[in-house]
C-alpha cells in the first residue's frame, strides 16, 4: 500500500486547509450559534470546483479520485462540521446515486450543475418509519400515463430546502413482486407541485448544515426521472451508502483532528501548579491516544477509498471506517473539552461545538450497530 500522497494530493490538502481557516472558522461559531446557512461558502466551494470534486470532468466535476475528496471534506470538517456535511451529502448523496445509476441525459441535467456548483443535490432515504431498516420505505410512486406520482414522507433530510436546492432522489415502492416490495429511486426537482419541505429541524449539532422533512402528496414527476430500472433502488441505495460512509469517515476524521489541535494548542498554553498542562502525564496520555486513534481512522478510511476507485469491493472496509472514524471523533471531542475543562463547557468555545456535531456521526448513514452488522455478515457471520 502506497502511504505517500501525492503532489496533487498534497496541494489539495493545503489549498482546502488555507481556505477553511481563512473562510470558515471566522464564521464557524456564528453559523452555530445562528444556524444560518451559510450560502456564500457553499458558492465559493463551488468556484474552487470543491462540490464536483470526484466526479469526471465531462460533467463539470474534477475528475479526482476518492482520496482527495475524503481528504477535502477532512480539511472542512477539522474548523467547522455544518460545511463538510454540507459538501459531503451533496457529493456523496446527492449526486453519486446520478453518476452512478443515471442516463446521460440525467447526467447532463441533474450532475452537472451539482458539479459545477450551481446547486445542491440531497438524497431521501430514511421516513418515520424507517432509519436503520431501510426496506420498510413506505413512500409510493404509481405510474399515471407518463408520470410517476408520489405520496410519502421523508425525514432528516440534508440539503433539500436551501435556495440552492436543485433536486432530491428518494426511494419509493413502485410495486410488488413475490410478496416483496420493489423499491425504486426517482429524482423529484426542486419546486415541484406536491413536494413541500418541513421547516429546518433545531438540531443538537450540525446547526449550520439544512435538514428537513420532505412530504410528497401527489406529487407527479415525469416517468423518465426514474434511475435505472424499477425495483433496482435497494441495490442503489446501498451501493450509494458504502460510498457515504467513507464520506463520514472524513468528517470523522477531520472533526478528531481539530479537536486535537485544539487541544494541544491548549496544553501547551494553559498553566497550572506552575507549568503548563501539556508536561502533565495525564493530559499526554489523553493527546496520544487520541493522535493514535485519528492516525488509524485515517489510515483505513484511506484504504477504504482506494479499494473504491480501484473497482475493488470495499463494503467491509468501508463500514469499518465509518465505525471507528465516528466513534473517534466522539472520543476525541470528549477529550477536548475534557482537556480544556471549564472553558471547553462554554457554547462560545470551539470544543463544545466539536462535542456537539461529534455524535450524529455515529447515527448518520448507518448507526455504529448497523456498521457492526454489516462487518460482521461480510466476515461471514
């Protein structure tokens, strides 16, 4: 295994880390505190080329493989979760299931503004009904003439009801076969009858990132907004999940990585009993563990996302990295706001924050029990 990044790597590493702490961690505890979206990020992410980062240069993205984007979404998420997230669930949900399932007509029209940031794409999976266990999708789409129309409910969505919000996938039971229900995946356009968004949900972390309710009521779409084959959405969607959870593992990991900077900075700083903390055994065990742990995430959250642009399977791996890349970076907040004791309690200093956006990492896409699961039958359990 190749453990050397390259140039190009490298210079997107630091281009995207200038960019966070001179762009967003200036504003980073306004948008916490405010929840207020921040649009004009997500328009110079778009200019950087940012939001089209892994998909071909054919339809406006970069053309980069998956190690810069995990990298990228690291070096947002280590000054500010609400941005990642925002990147990643357009990338990673909104528009992977296109690129991948597509027409090129599709492609055109939905993958190429995404990539070229002129919109936001989301992606709408879990219902009241149904989170870890995806299959029980209760939403319908029945064809009518030459358009599909939708009734359902979708929840905690990400990206659907910003201004720049140009479409949601979202699975749907289009029929029945065999006793089963057959899932399906129709892109619905922003600003289609019957499909309102819910107002944005008051969320413990993540504040500044958009996530609503999505309610569908006869809502029609045309019959060519549908992805693939009817019946082929639950291969989609977790096809499109194994490739969200290496997305997480970068927030993870950035996350982790800011919490330890953070820390160390603190240490080296803070004096008590006449020397700084930092020369304390107890605060140097805390920092190595947690430079241990982000160095392990990295590495097979890496791994995961070369097996993936090689072609390779990478369920397994994949699903280990979200599993350890989350449940790190809620280690490493705790330890953060651990190390800076009072101060890191106070909603105005960075370490709550980080405490805060650290946990949904472990629910999203598919909570630590659901990852543990899937390692465990891939293993042959």
């Amino acid at each position: 295994m190749e453990f050397d990044l390259s140039f190009e790597q490298q210079a997107l590493r630091q281009m995207v880390h200038d960019f966070a702490d001179k762009e967003v961690a200036p504003v980073a505890e306004e948008l916490d505190g405010t929840g207020r979206f921040p649009y004009e990020i997500v328009g110079q992410l778009g200019k950087l080329g940012l939001l089209g980062l892994p998909f071909p240069e054919k339809y406006g993205g970069g053309g980069a493989d998956t190690v810069s984007y995990v990298i990228a979404i690291e070096e947002l998420a280590r000054v500010d979760s609400s941005v990642g997230a925002t990147m990643a669930a357009s990338i990673s949900l909104g528009g992977m299931p296109i690129y991948l399932f597509g027409t090129e007509e599709q492609k055109q029209r939905w993958l190429r503004p995404l990539a070229e940031g002129k919109c936001l794409g989301a992606f709408g999976l879990t219902e009241p009904g149904a989170g870890s266990d995806a299959g029980a999708t209760a939403t319908t789409a029945r064809l009518d003439g030459d358009e599909w129309v939708i009734d359902g409910t979708k929840c905690f969505i990400t990206n659907a009801g910003t201004d720049i919000s140009g479409f949601v996938t979202i699975t749907v039971v289009t029929g029945w076969q065999d006793g089963k229900k057959q899932i399906s995946s129709i892109v619905v356009p922003g600003g289609t009858s019957g499909y309102t968004q819910g107002p944005p949900y008051s969320k413990l972390g993540w504040r500044a990132s958009d996530t609503r309710e999505l309610v569908f009521t006869g809502c029609r779409v045309p019959k060519e907004n549908i992805l693939g084959q009817p019946g082929s959405g639950f291969r989609q969607f977790l096809a499109v999940l194994d490739g969200g959870r290496v997305s997480i593992s970068g927030l993870g990991i950035g996350l982790a990585q800011g919490a330890l900077d953070m820390s160390l900075a603190y240490a080296k700083e803070r004096v008590q009993f006449g020397q700084t903390i930092a020369s304390f055994q107890a605060i140097q065990f805390k920092l190595a563990d947690m430079a241990t742990e982000i160095e392990l995430a990295r590495l097979i959250t890496y791994k995961a996302a070369t097996l993936k642009d090689r072609g390779k399977p990478f369920s397994k791996e994949a699903a280990m990295a979200k599993l350890f890349s989350s449940e790190t970076a809620v280690r490493a907040a705790e330890q953060a706001v651990q190390i800076h004791g009072g101060s890191g309690y106070m909603n105005e200093h960075p370490a709550s924050r980080f405490y805060r956006d650290a946990k949904i990492l472990t629910i999203g896409e598919g909570t630590s029990e659901v990852q543990r699961l899937v390692i465990a039958r891939l293993l042959g359990c």
